[in-house]
C-alpha cells in the first residue's frame, strides 16, 4: 500500500511526454503552409484573383539582364504561371550541378501569389475555394536563376539546360554578352544608366525646386515654429 501511493506521488513530478492538441493542431497548419522556403510566410492568406501575366510595353526590360552572376536562365516564350513547387525543384537542379564548383545560385523571383483551388465536379457558389499552393507571374524575358563563382562555362549551362526541363515555357541561357530581350521575337542592346539626378538638376521642375530652397539656411532658420 505504501509503495502505491509512492508511485502515485512521484507520477506528479515526471514529465509529461504526451503532445497538447493544441500543439498538435499548431504544428499541422504549420507544415501544411511552409512546405519549403519558397512559400512566404504571411500569417493571413488574402484570396487573389487569378490576374493575368503582364506584357511589358513601352519598352520596359526591367528584370530582364543579368545583374548578379555570369550565367542566367531567361524566359524565351510567353508569359507564363509557375508554381513554388517548379521552381523549387528547379533550384535543386542547379544547386547540386554547382555544389562541387562552390559557385552560387541566385534567385530573381517572388512567389507571392496564393492560388485557392476548389475540387472538380463542384457545384457552382459557396466561395472561392481553400487556398493550395504559391506562385508567380513570370513575363517574357525575366530571368529567373543567376549563377555567380568561379566554374566552367559548359557545367553552368548544363545546369541551366537541366534545371529549364522542370519549368514549362521555352527557357535560354545567358551570359553578361548577350542582348536584353523584349519580347519573344526581338532583342536591344543594354541601355546604359540613366543619371536621374543629373538630369533634374539641369532641367529642374517646380516641385523639385521648392525642395532643394528648403535646403537653404533662411528656410531652415523658421521651420518648425
């Protein structure tokens, strides 16, 4: 009998190994949402709108260069949808191709988009649908992946070559030499930098000229009375 209630005393004392159900219940949403490091971690997920990929007019070819790396992988053929998941396996492709190299693999995207998905055969109403997975809109000409280091040139496109068979679209590989591409059928020289500043200066407008006489000494000599 005594021993009983000793064992009974000492059960208060050991530590409980059993999981809470509500760390149970934590720790499954939590794995569900962050698959991998490609998924954003936003707290509250906002349903989109499934949007249209944007075509750049204009002339914009923002994204579209290398800036990182030597080697890049471009999209060649119109705009596309990727998911977090394609373009996660494709960083594994690259990543093991230039691990021996200890080259680096740079990423030039956002998935930001939350896709919500509804089951087939579903009737018509009741919302929009749960949300699935991430992804994002990728126009014609941005470059996705940049490989910066010291490897060869052929072990760099082999990776790119590898790393395009996972995403769909018609990718090309580039380097620091080749032309910036506006669309899927024409290519531009890179234009040089364009000194904003400079140009301001010489031809100033009104808005620009009340902010630099507040620079002046009379001006900061009453301001904040």
């Amino acid at each position: 009998m005594f021993g009983m209630r000793l064992f009974t005393n000492l059960r208060a004392f050991l530590p409980v190994t059993a999981p809470q159900p509500a760390f149970q219940s934590v720790f499954s949403v939590v794995s569900k949402r962050y698959k991998h490091e490609y998924a954003p971690r936003f707290k509250q997920i906002r349903k989109a709108f499934k949007g249209r990929v944007t075509v750049r007019t204009g002339g914009s070819i923002k994204g579209n260069s290398l800036e990182f790396g030597q080697y890049g992988l471009r999209l060649k053929s119109n705009g596309i949808r990727m998911t977090a998941t394609q373009l996660k396996e494709a960083d594994k492709v690259i990543q093991r191709e230039i691990r021996p190299s200890g080259a680096t693999c740079v990423t030039r995207f956002a998935c930001n988009i939350p896709v919500c998905v509804k089951g087939n055969q579903t009737r018509m109403g009741k919302g929009k649908g749960s949300f699935d997975h991430w992804a994002c809109r990728v126009p014609t000409g941005k470059v996705l992946f940049e490989i910066k280091g010291d490897l060869h040139d052929r072990v760099a496109r082999e990776a790119m070559r590898k790393a395009a068979d996972k995403l769909p679209g018609l990718f090309e590989v580039i380097d620091v030499n080749l032309k910036v591409r506006v669309s899927t059928t024409e290519l531009i020289d890179k234009p040089s930098p364009v000194n904003y500043l400079q140009l301001m200066k010489e031809k100033p407008t009104k808005k620009w000229t009340n902010i630099e006489m507040l620079k002046l000494p009379e001006y900061k000599l009453y301001r904040g009375r």
